[in-house]
C-alpha cells in the first residue's frame, strides 16, 4: 500500500499544463456549478425533477397555509353575522382541505428534499477524495473540514437556502397577486413590506455574518483539538500539555464569545422581522378598511399578509446561512476545477526513468537515468536529503516528475508515512489482495517477522489497530506495512526505510527474509543501513538529487569514493559492519604488499 510523498513545488515548470484560476467565482455562478453538478445522473444527463418536487411542494404547502389563513379569516368574520349554514359550508370545507393538504405537502417537500440533498452529498463526497488524491497534504483539522464540513454544505446550501428562496418568491409573488384581486390598495403596501422582509433584513444577516469570525476560529480549535489528541504523548513529554490546553480554551472561549454575539444580531433581525409583518398586516387592514371595502375582506388580507410573511421570515436565516457555507462551496468549486495529476500509467515491462528532474522549493532529483532490471534487488543509500525518499516516489507513481519520463510497470510502496487503517489487522492486509486465504496472511506477515505478535493476541488476525484500535509500536507498524505490501506480490517493490525502527539484528533479519522470497522479481530498497548491502545485486549512491555512484557492493567498498566513506562512517559504530571492515582492510593491505612483492 503506497503512502504519501510531497507532490513538487507549484512553481515548478510542468510543461505545458493549464494552471487553476484562483479568481473568485460570482456567487449566483458558483450556486449553479454546484447545482449543476450535483444533480449529474448517469449519462451526465441533468436529474432536475427531485429538487423542483421538493420545491413544488414546498410550494404547495405553504400556499395552503395562505390559503388556510385567508379562508379561516373570511370564515370567523362572515360566521359572526350569522347567515345560513350553507352560505358558511364551501368555507369550512376550503378550511378543512388546506389543513390536510398543508401536513400532506410539508411532507413530500422533506422527502423530496432531502433525498435530492443526500444523493447530491453522496455524489459529491467521492468526487472530492478523488481531487484530493495526489495534492499536497494538508493539516488535519483543514483536511476534515474540506472532506467533511465543506461537502455537507451542499446539503446545508439546498434545503436551507436554495430551496427556502424558491419557495418565498413564488409564494409571496401568489400573496401579493391575491392581495391586489380582493383590494386592489392593498397589493403595494403588502408587496413593500415583504421587499423589506425578503431583501433589507438578509442584506443586514449577511452583513453582520461578514463581521464574524466564529468560523475561524471554530477551525482554530479543531485544529488546536486534534493537536492536542494526536500530539498528547509529545506534549506531555516535552512538558506542554498546559499550554497547549490554554491554547485551545482561549479559541474555545472567543468562539462562545463570537457566538454569543452571532445569537443577540440573529435575535434582533428575528425581532426586526416580527415588527415588519406586524406594522404590514395592520397597514393592509388599515389600507382596505380606508378603501371602503367590508371587515370581511379587510380580515382577509389583514390575515393574509400574516400567513405570507410566515415563508419570507426565514430568508434572513437562509442568507446568514449562504453568506457562512459561500466560503466552503468556493472551495469545492475550485478544487474540482484543478485540472487532474496525471501520473505515469503501470503498463511497462522494467522500472525505468529518463532524465527525470524533480523540483520543490529546491531541486530534489537532477536528470536521474535509471534501469532497475527485472528480477534484481537494488539498494538506494545517502545522505539525508539526498534525495532518496523522492527517487521512491517517482518510482511509485506517487509523485510526477517535473522533467523526464519514467516508464514502470504494477508496483507497491512502502513510504515512511503509509497508512495504518483503524480496523482489524485482517482488514488492513486484504487490502493489497481482497482475495488473499489464511495462509497467505500467515505467510506475507511471516515473512514481515510480524506472525508470533499476532499469534499472542487474542483476537488473531482480527485485533482491531489504527486510532481506534490496539496501538501499535513503530516496528509493528512498519512489519504490518511491509506484510500487506508483501501479500500483493507486485512486480517491483519499493520500501523506503522498512526496518528503520527494528533492532539491528531483527532488521538484517527480515530484510535478508524479504530479498529471499523476493528472489527473481525486482525489489528497490531505500535504507541507512548498510550492514546487509552484500544481499543486493546493485547500489546507487544519492547526493544532492544524483546518482553519483553505482554499482556491487564489493566494487564500491573497494574504491574510494561517496560509498566507502558512508561505509567508514557507519563501522565505527556498527559492530556488524566493523569486522566486515576490519577483514575488507586486511584483504587491501595483503593485496598491496603482494604488488609491492612483484
């Protein structure tokens, strides 16, 4: 299973691929790339019909609670002349038909609704991880917020925005065109104060949402959290546990203060709203009443204009709510924009690359040509920041070269940071082969020097590891790693430090187990150690993002150079490698005084 490798500095030439426009995109663009996207069938074919049922019965359902007002108006005033039963029958019937209809079509509009918001949720989610893939790593509260927060916005945005905005506007349009049929003076009072309800009071929620910053700071401590969690062993080695606490209560504590603030402005524009369709119903009822026309037309509209109102209320809410989810749905837009990273296709015979060059902020590999030979060990060695790590990764696939051309065919990475899942350990190895049996298990994490631990839990292959499960040392980790990309059985395998955190012996042990049972396939190993280098059949030497030397581990021992020196180093305090050392300068001192002889 491959790890993570940095993907190479953005400023770096890529030859000719079209870079993102960070431009901000307008916000009624923004919210139709979202819809537009979201509601993508099979076929890409626009599914549009879940969302206008939503609406349409949103819209159905309030009209019947206008309706229900109106009619319920008409009927107590025209009741309290006390005419016929019958003139009163049509009325009570209208009332009864709303109140059912109004429970009917509220709900079909949240069936209709929200399986159009989880269907688009649902489809978006994957397309999110699939842009992720390959992008730089980002902090791990960001990291949730982008792949969790910000997709559920889109479920924020269509039921409490999109849909609410619809709704109003075609409801209201309906009030104030029934408004005007029964007083024709009191439409334009009715239709001004729904404007100022509908537009002034979200214009003031959107500007008071632009002065909050509850939103950062919520980011803040969740990152602050997730450091805290993640880093607890750290922290109270180092003695920071109490700071890093103070840290996080001081976010925490500026958030509640934010949101207190945000609550009393919300509060405010609610009370705003009352006011509004409070002075609007009593100045329809005032308009109808100087126009002559009788109480019961009067209660009509007066009652009306209030049941209008109840759908233009929550726009305020559902701007504040836009004006908060704008920002993640940006991000959404312009991550799925970014043009895809290719990387190079697994449909080669030999592992090869051609003048590659990678660059970060720095070069890392420099016009790197290599062959890796089927069914040869090479071992990749140097100094730290030489390049090693990154060689690995454009073997990988996992990171694209900035100049070159790597040719390479089915392989598997071991990288420093692969991921260890939370689930069994069984879980975690069928990963590389879903079809793997029981003895396969046995044998891959055999060969990783990992079975006796297993054997000695009592869950077996079924002990839960990860963040949730049972932790694992360093060495645990890695064997676990190296066993699952063992089970896959690629064609090339690459593993960058797989015995770093093992004890030397145990580490040339497995590493000897590993180059055995991988006998007659290729295998590309990145390590410091060089007690065990005799196994492979070739060594490159790294400096500075080259190859500057190459070759069987008897030739570069024998030659002064980069790898002797390295070799030197590492015998004065390795007591495996400093009787191989010993015995190599006696064989050099006993060959020189034979040619001094002659």
């Amino acid at each position: 299973m491959s790890g993570s490798v940095p993907t190479p500095c953005p400023n770096a030439p890529r030859g000719n691929v079209t870079q993102p426009s960070h431009k901000k995109p307008q916000n009624a663009r923004l919210l139709l790339g979202v819809i537009t996207t979201v509601n993508r069938g099979e076929g890409e074919q626009l599914r549009w019909p879940r969302l206008l049922a939503a609406v349409g019965a949103g819209v159905a359902a309030e009209l019947c609670a206008v309706g229900l007002m109106a009619l319920a108006a008409w009927l107590i005033t025209r009741a309290a002349e006390q005419p016929a039963l019958s003139a009163l029958s049509l009325a009570i019937v209208g009332v009864r038909a709303c109140a059912l209809a109004r429970g009917a079509f509220r709900y079909l509009e949240r069936l209709a609704g929200h399986d159009a918001a989880l269907r688009a949720v649902a489809r978006l989610r994957p397309e999110v991880f699939r842009a992720r893939l390959g992008r730089p790593a980002l902090r791990d509260g960001d990291a949730l917020s982008r792949l969790v927060s910000d997709v559920d916005s889109v479920q924020e945005l269509l039921l409490r925005c999109l849909s609410p905005a619809l709704v109003a506007l075609v409801v209201a349009t309906g009030s104030v065109l029934a408004c005007t049929a029964v007083v024709p003076d009191a439409g334009p009072v009715l239709a001004g104060g729904l404007l100022v309800a509908a537009v002034v009071l979200p214009a003031f929620a959107v500007l008071a949402h632009r002065r909050d910053r509850s939103a950062a700071d919520r980011a803040e401590l969740a990152i602050a959290a997730a450091d805290l969690v993640d880093g607890a062993r750290e922290l109270a080695a180092f003695g920071a546990v109490p700071a890093a606490v103070s840290r996080a209560e001081r976010h925490a504590a500026r958030m509640r203060r934010r949101d207190g603030e945000s609550a009393r402005s919300g509060a405010a524009l609610l009370a705003g709203g009352v006011v509004v369709q409070g002075m609007t119903a009593v100045a329809v009822t005032w308009t109808a009443l100087l126009a002559g026309q009788p109480q019961t037309s009067a209660a009509v509209v007066g009652f009306l204009a209030l049941a209008a109102f109840e759908t233009v209320l929550p726009l305020t809410d559902a701007a504040r709510r836009w004006s908060e989810h704008v920002p993640a749905l940006r991000r959404i837009t312009e991550l799925l924009a970014e043009p895809p990273i290719s990387l190079p296709p697994a449909n080669a015979e030999i592992l090869a690359l051609h003048d590659v060059s990678v660059h970060y902020d720095r070069p890392a590999l420099n016009n790197v040509d290599l062959t890796v030979e089927p069914g040869r060990a090479v071992a990749v060695v140097g100094a730290s920041g030489a390049g090693k790590s990154t060689l690995l990764g454009v073997m990988a696939g996992l990171v694209p070269p900035t100049a070159g051309h790597v040719e390479r065919p089915e392989t598997r990475a071991v990288t420093q940071d692969a991921h260890v899942f939370s689930t069994t350990i069984r879980d975690n190895l069928l990963l590389a082969a879903p079809d793997a049996t029981e003895p396969e298990l046995e044998r891959a994490v055999e060969q990783a020097g990992l079975l006796d631990w297993i054997r000695q839990q009592p869950a077996g292959f079924g002990t839960f590891v990860g963040e949730s499960g049972q932790p694992l040392s360093g060495g645990q980790r890695q064997r676990l790693l190296l066993a699952r990309a063992l089970l896959a059985e690629p064609d090339v395998l690459l593993l960058d430090e797989p015995t770093e955190a093992l004890e030397p012996e145990l580490a040339d042990e497995i590493l000897t187990r590993v180059l055995r049972t991988r006998a007659g396939r290729s295998t590309v190993v990145v390590t410091h150690r060089l007690a065990r280098l005799a196994e492979f059949d070739e060594i490159l030497v790294l400096d500075a993002g080259r190859i500057v030397q190459r070759g069987p581990h008897r030739e570069l021992v024998a030659e002064p150079g980069p790898f002797r020196d390295l070799w030197e180093a590492e015998a004065l305090t390795d007591s495996v490698i400093r009787p191989q050392d010993d015995l190599r300068r006696r064989a050099a001192a006993l060959t020189g005084r034979g040619v001094r002889d002659r």
